[in-house]
C-alpha cells in the first residue's frame, strides 16, 4: 500500500479546505469585525488616560514625573500576562474575560480620584490588555489561510488605529463638556457591551486550531528556544519594540505635548491626533494587502515582509529625530504625522513575520511572547519621559530629549529587523514549510547556498541550476506518493 509522501501538505490546509464555505464567508468576516472593534475598545481604553492628562494633572496636583509613573503602571503587568496566558484556551471565553476585566478596570477612579485608585486600574488594565492583541491576531488566524492574512491582520491593527481615531474627539468631547470622569464611565459601558455580543458570535475557526490542526513540523512540537531565538522571530520583537517606543510616547505624552508646547486647544489637538491615526490606518488598510499580493507572485517574506518592518520604524525614527530641529509649523506637523504614525504598518506584519517561522500549534503561545518583549516599552518610555521633562532646563527642552532618545531606540531597532527577518531561510533550518500554497516540509538537500532562495524556484532544491523540485524525481510518482514496494 502505497504510504503518503513526506511532502504531503499539512493538516491545517488539508482540515480548512474541508469547511471552505463557513471559513472564508461570512462568519469569518464578522469575526473580524468584532475583532476589530475588540481592538478599538482596547486602545480607547489605554488612550484615556493620555487625552485626560491635563485636566487629571491640574485637579491632583501631580508632577510630571508622578503621571509619567501612573502611565508606566499600565506595563507593569502587560507583558508578564501576555506571557502566561494560554493559547490553549477558547478564544471566545479568553476575549469576553479581557473584555469584562476592561470595564473593571475603569471603576476605580469613579470612586476615588486618586494617585493610587489611577495607578490600580492602570495595572489592571494594563494585565487584562496584555495577551489582547496577540490572542486576538491569534483568533483571527483561525479563520483566514496563511496567504490570505494580509488584509484581516492590517484590519485588526486598523482597529488600534481607529480606537485612536475615534476615541481622540469622542473622549476629549466628553470630558470637555461633562469632565474626564465621564469618559472612563462610557468607556466602561462599551467594553461590557462588546463583551456580551463576543459571547454570542465568537468561536474558533479551522485554521490551526487546536486538536484539529497539526503543526506544519508533521505534528511534533519544536523547541521554544528554536522559536524564539531565530534571526526572524528577533528582528520581529525588534520592530514591535521600536514601533511600541513610539505608541507608547504617543499614548502617554502627545496630547499633553499639543496642548502645552504647541499651544492648541483640546479639540485642535484631538483633530491632529485623529488625522495622524486616520494615516496609520491609511497605510494599514493599502500596505498589507499589497505585500500579501506580492507574496502570491512569488516574491519572498524578507523582501515582502521583512523588510518594510524595518524600513518603517527606521523612516519613523529619522521624522522623530528631526522634530527638535524643524520649527515650521507645516513640517513639524508632517514629521508628527510620519514619527507617530508611520511604524504603523509594523505591528501586523512582524505577526506574519513570526507566524511564517512557527508551527500553528505553538503559534498563539509564541505570539504572546513576541507580543510582551515587543512592548516593553510601554513600561519604560511614559516614566522616562516624565522624568526628562522634569528634570531639563525646561519642558520643551525635555520633550526635545524624549523625541531624540525615541528616535535613536526606533533606528537602532528598524536596522536590527532589516538585517535579520528571513523568514525563508529560518523555515528551512526549523524544518518547517514557508507557508506558501502548496509548500511542503522541507525535504532533504533542499538548502541551498544561498539562505534566502525561495525553495519554489528552480534549483533551489538541488545542485543542477535547471531542475524544477516541484516535478517528480526519479523514484517518485506523479502524484508524490512514494512507489509500492517491490
């Protein structure tokens, strides 16, 4: 009896391919939208407290120094729960409790409007946030095929963009007519509302999916120092890291930047902070999709993926570096736009980046790795920049050091994810296919010279320059299955 070639293809395309019509219709499309939403929730939720800082500061008394600490107090916990949540648990009962514990979180500071009821549901916040994004990505890999996750990856980072967009105006309305209080109480109200329809639509997809997919490496489980420790799944954790450095600024210290040193008005600054996330989503929306499709045409994850991650934070990096030094106002506002809002496109793509090295069994737990070191900065930047401000000759003097320090964090990281994501080559050296249509396990003699070839091309897989590895060697069939012994 003839046995199945080691080139068969894995499981998770063999398991989706059995439920084409509920994994690529509508559902899974609705489950985007929600996760989407789930994303816009989570980043009004974080950004509250930053277009509150002002009213929050002058009613408390508090110095620059204490709020960047209160604003720090939100990382504290974020990474340590990326990290110890499971990916083994349901995805529906995972994001209703993140949801719920959103609302809690909010509570606090209704009652007692102080130092520690702030920094107490910061750091609950800040842990209830912490696997959102990763285990979220996770869920919606579930339901879309590996060359497909373009668009629904650059929609759920969208989200972040839009929960920006939208909650910069809304919550900077609500606490101008009616105080900040107002803003963590509708806040509240939302995170429940998403909650309870969450529990009503979501459930896992096919893709991946634990207990019905196995993982690309034929079922086996590989060494997490193997995952973690590649030049691919490093220089994604770097462009996530320097990216992050830069939100977490932009979440903590731009209102207060507009209002205090640019000398707008709280609805002035509400608008730029929404045209600068209305950019990001711009590129989020147009960048993926279009790498996605250069990834059908063959052109490889390094140069389709891996290479936009650091040209993007890099780019971002110089703009912030030259805001000290740019005092027009048109261009100071156009190197804003390009410094906060142009390392957007990073955060969907260092997932597919890492996604494209790891099997889809240890995918979610990977995820909420590469998730928690990537955003440490969130527990590092706020602080820092408060105590810069503090401790310069002047406020503008500070911001012009927090800007610079930023900006050679992000450029340090842009070059660290250029030079190492190559998704191609550490697949091959894991034993895992690319993730390409198609593309089996790796079979032996298929490395090459050359670490980035693209196995696909002809000569990738042996020594003669012309032989095509998808045509049938000898000894083969041509159906891939090995011949009946004699």
């Amino acid at each position: 009896m003839a046995e199945p070639s080691s080139s068969a293809p894995p499981r998770e395309t063999a398991v989706a391919s059995s439920r084409p019509k509920e994994s690529g219709g509508r559902h899974a499309w609705l489950i985007a939208a929600m996760i989407v939403t789930f994303m816009l929730v989570n980043y009004a939720d974080k950004s509250v407290l930053g277009l509150a800082a002002v009213p929050i500061m002058d009613e408390l008394g508090i110095s620059n120094s204490t709020y960047g600490l209160i604003s720090s107090s939100y990382a504290l916990l974020f990474s340590l729960s990326g990290l110890i949540v499971s990916a083994r648990i349901s995805s529906r009962v995972l994001l209703f409790t993140m949801a719920v514990l959103w609302a809690v979180a909010q509570l606090p500071v209704l009652f007692v409007a102080s130092v520690p009821a702030l920094v107490a549901g910061r750091v609950l916040l800040g842990a209830a946030e912490g696997p959102a994004a990763s285990m979220s990505m996770h869920a919606l890999y579930k339901w879309f095929p590996a060359d497909r996750r373009g668009l629904p990856s650059a929609l759920q980072i969208g989200g972040a963009a839009l929960g920006t967009l939208v909650a910069a105006p809304v919550v900077t309305g609500l606490i101008t007519a009616f105080g900040w209080r107002s803003a963590f109480l509708v806040l509240t109200v939302v995170s429940l509302v998403w909650a309870l329809v969450w529990w009503r639509v979501g459930h896992d997809g096919p893709y991946g999916e634990t207990g019905t997919a196995v993982s690309a490496a034929g079922g086996r489980r590989l060494p997490y120092r193997s995952l973690l420790l590649n030049g691919t799944v490093l220089g994604s954790i770097a462009g996530a890291f320097g990216a992050s450095w830069a939100l977490s600024l932009s979440h903590a210290w731009l209102p207060a930047y507009l209002r205090e040193e640019l000398g707008m008005t709280p609805g002035e600054g509400a608008t730029l902070i929404s045209v600068i996330s209305a950019f990001s989503l711009a590129l989020l929306l147009s960048v993926p999709p279009l790498l996605d499709a250069l990834r059908r045409r063959g052109v490889s994850d390094r140069r389709s993926t891996g290479v936009p991650q650091g040209v993007a934070v890099a780019t971002a990096a110089l703009a912030m570096t030259a805001l000290p030094f740019v005092e027009a106002q048109g261009a100071h506002l156009v190197l804003l736009a390009v410094a906060f809002g142009g390392h957007a496109i990073v955060f969907p793509l260092h997932y597919m980046t890492a996604s494209a090295v790891v099997p889809p069994l240890q995918r979610g737990a990977v995820f909420g790795i590469v998730a928690a070191t990537g955003t440490l900065p969130g527990l590092i930047a706020p602080f820092v920049t408060g105590h810069l401000l503090d401790s310069a000759a002047s406020e503008s003097a500070g911001y012009s050091q927090a800007f610079l320090l930023t900006g050679a964090v992000m450029l340090a990281c842009g070059l660290i994810a250029l030079l190492t994501i190559r998704p191609e080559r550490d697949a091959r050296r894991l034993g895992l296919n690319t993730g390409r249509p198609g593309q089996g396990p790796r079979q032996p003699g298929a490395a090459t010279g050359n670490p980035d070839a693209d196995p696909r091309q002809p000569g990738a897989a042996t020594g003669h320059p012309d032989a095509d590895p998808r045509q049938p060697g000898p000894g083969s069939q041509a159906d891939g299955s090995k011949p009946l012994a004699q």
